[in-house]
C-alpha cells in the first residue's frame, strides 16, 4: 500500500497579533488567566481579508516550497467551519485566486478542527486515482466571524489563520496509517453560523468547556494508541506528535497519562490561539521552518473537534 507524503508546506496569518492583555482591554478578562488555562498569548484576528484570501496565500506558500507546477495539482481541498458563504465553497474561490488549473476538483469539508486529517484521508482516496499528481489541502479558518465578544469562555480561545500543504502518494510501499471518527453531538460545541446568520438566534460557537476538554483529552491518547497499533510502532519510534492546537493544558495532560517526554509534543497555539483546521497544517510549517521534519521524521498528527470528530494521521517526511 502506497503512503502519503507531504512535499510543501505555507500558512498566512491574517490581521495583526492581537495579545491577551489587548483582548482584556475589552473583555473581561486577563492575560494570567488565559494563559494559566490555555497557554495561549496571542491570536491574530483577520481585519478585511476573507477566509479565501486567507487560504489562498498559505496554498501560494505551499505550492511554492514544493516547487512544483500547478497543472500537476489534481484537487483543491479545503478544510473549514468558516466560510465566507455557504457556497461557491472557499477551494473554489482558491482556485480562482491561485489561479489553478480548471481540471480539478475543488471543495470545502467541514470536520471542524479535525478537518485537516479528515481532508488527509480524502486526498489519499482522490490520488489514489491520479498516483502522477499532486493534492493542494489547506485548513483555513475566519473564527473571529464566529465569536461572541461578549462571551470569555470562548473568545479567547480562538484565532484566524490558514495552513496547507502539497501532498503526494509515496513511490514505495510505506503504508497509510489513519485513523477517523464521529460520534454526532450538538451539545457540547455547535456553531450555528451562516445559515442562522439572518435570524435572531446567535450564530456563535457556543461551547462546554469542561466537557469538551475531557472528550478532548480521551480521544487525543486512543487515536495515538489506536494508530501506534496499526502501525506496529512504539511511542518511542515517533519523532513528533503533532496534536490540534487548542488548549496547552490537554496536550500536556496526554503526555503525563502516556509518560511520554514533553518535547515530543509539538505547541505553538501561545502564538495563534486555536485556529481550528489549520492548526495542524500551520504547526507542521513552523516545524518545517524550525528545521524539525527532516526526511524519514516521523509525526504522528492528532485532531479533535466538533461534530464531535477526531482523527490521527501518522506521517513520513
Ligand atoms: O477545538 C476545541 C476547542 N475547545 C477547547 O479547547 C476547550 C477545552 N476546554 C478548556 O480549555 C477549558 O474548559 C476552558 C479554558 C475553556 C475553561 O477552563 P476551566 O478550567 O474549565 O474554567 P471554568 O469554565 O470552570 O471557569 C472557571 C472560572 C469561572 O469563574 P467562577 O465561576 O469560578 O467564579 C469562569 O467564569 O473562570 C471564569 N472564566 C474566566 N475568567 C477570566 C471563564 N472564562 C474566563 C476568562 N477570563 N476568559
């Protein structure tokens, strides 16, 4: 079986950095305490640019570190629960902004902050049919649309921004280890969003906090054992966890209940804020920047989200 490969990775963060003491400047709130329960320190929020935008700079930014030509991309998927509008979706605004060619497929899925490992799962499937070709996937998010400023349990968690990456199918046969689910849930995160946006039912996430850190927190340490498992692999063999950036304190929670060494466990959310699908694609380019995804690194990506979905995705550089 043939593995998956990412090429090329970019991200765009829109709008200026906004810190946690400026968010406090308007919400009731304080940088001690975002920090102490979330480890986030800052967030950008998009001033004018769409979600379109957004993702199409992170896809130019991918497509130009892969070095490749966009006639061999074969399908524009992007990853959102942010959309500018219900449709065209944001892939079709990206192929017109990224000027891709006009024989792709090109369309949105919604897994919220697990769409990026959903969206690796779909690419794999689509290249299976088109082995020679390439897969543009980008998560890219406009949260800040979505955020009821006056509610501090969930403002403060969220930022915008996009991730993508250049996927391809691997040459030999190195095996592709995913792992999805779904379990349909609207209690404990929901975002009625643009659909409601007209009527005067709120149209804000709306979360349980307590409830969503616990389901968060079981489900980031069995897709890692459940892939660990698939894959023959010991935790030891993997270079880096790359878990979906929303809160410090369930990442670290993961690492302490599988005794793992912090270190494995990649964080960047203290400058972005929980962006959603692109958290992963955007951690995987700081990495990629850092100098960590050196070739035959292994990384283990984790996600979670509404719906409630999650996902793991094991991948080789
Ligand atoms: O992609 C998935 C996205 N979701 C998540 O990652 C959320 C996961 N959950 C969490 O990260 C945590 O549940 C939160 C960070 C959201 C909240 O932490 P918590 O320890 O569960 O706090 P809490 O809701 O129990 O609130 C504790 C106190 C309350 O005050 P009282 O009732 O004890 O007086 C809240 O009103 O903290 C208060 N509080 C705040 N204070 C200052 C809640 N939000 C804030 C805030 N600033 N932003």
């Amino acid at each position: 079986m043939k593995g998956l490969k990412i090429i090329g990775t970019g991200k765009y963060l829109p709008g200026k950095a906004v810190s946690n003491m400026q968010l406090s400047e308007t919400v009731d709130t304080s940088d001690e305490w975002i920090v102490t329960r979330t480890g986030i320190k800052q967030r950008y929020f998009a001033e004018g640019e769409s979600n379109a935008f957004i993702a199409a700079k992170a896809a130019e930014a991918a497509i130009k570190k892969a070095g490749i030509c966009k006639e061999d991309i074969a399908c524009c998927i992007v990853a959102t629960f942010t959309p500018d509008q219900v449709t065209p979706s944001v892939a079709c605004h990206v192929q017109k902004l990224c000027n891709l060619p006009e024989n792709i497929m090109a369309y949105d899925i919604n897994a919220a902050c697990t769409g990026f490992l959903y969206g690796l799962k779909t690419v794999y499937g689509l290249l299976l049919q088109q082995p020679e070709k390439y897969a543009l996937l980008i998560g890219s998010e406009i949260i800040s649309k979505y955020l009821n400023f006056e509610d501090r349990t969930t403002c403060i968690l969220f930022g915008d921004g996009g991730g993508a990456a250049v996927v391809k199918l691997t040459t030999e046969e190195k095996g592709f280890y995913c792992v999805t689910g779904c379990r349909g849930d609207i209690e404990i995160i929901n975002c009625p969003g643009i659909t409601k946006a007209h009527t005067d039912i709120p149209s804000f996430i709306a979360m349980n906090g307590k409830e969503v850190f616990r389901f968060a927190a079981d489900a980031v340490q069995k897709c890692i054992e459940e892939i660990l498992h698939k894959s023959h692999l010991k935790l030891e063999d993997i270079d880096y966890v790359v878990c979906h950036q929303a809160n410090e304190r369930i990442i670290s929670h993961v690492y302490k209940k599988l005794d793992a060494p912090s270190e494995k466990f990649f964080m960047n959310l203290q400058h972005y804020g929980n962006t959603s699908a692109a958290s992963i694609p955007i951690a995987l380019d700081d990495m990629a920047k850092l100098g960590l995804l050196k070739e035959g690194v292994k990384t283990l990506c984790i996600g979670f989200g509404a719906g409630l979905t999650w996902g793991g995705v094991l991948l080789e550089w």
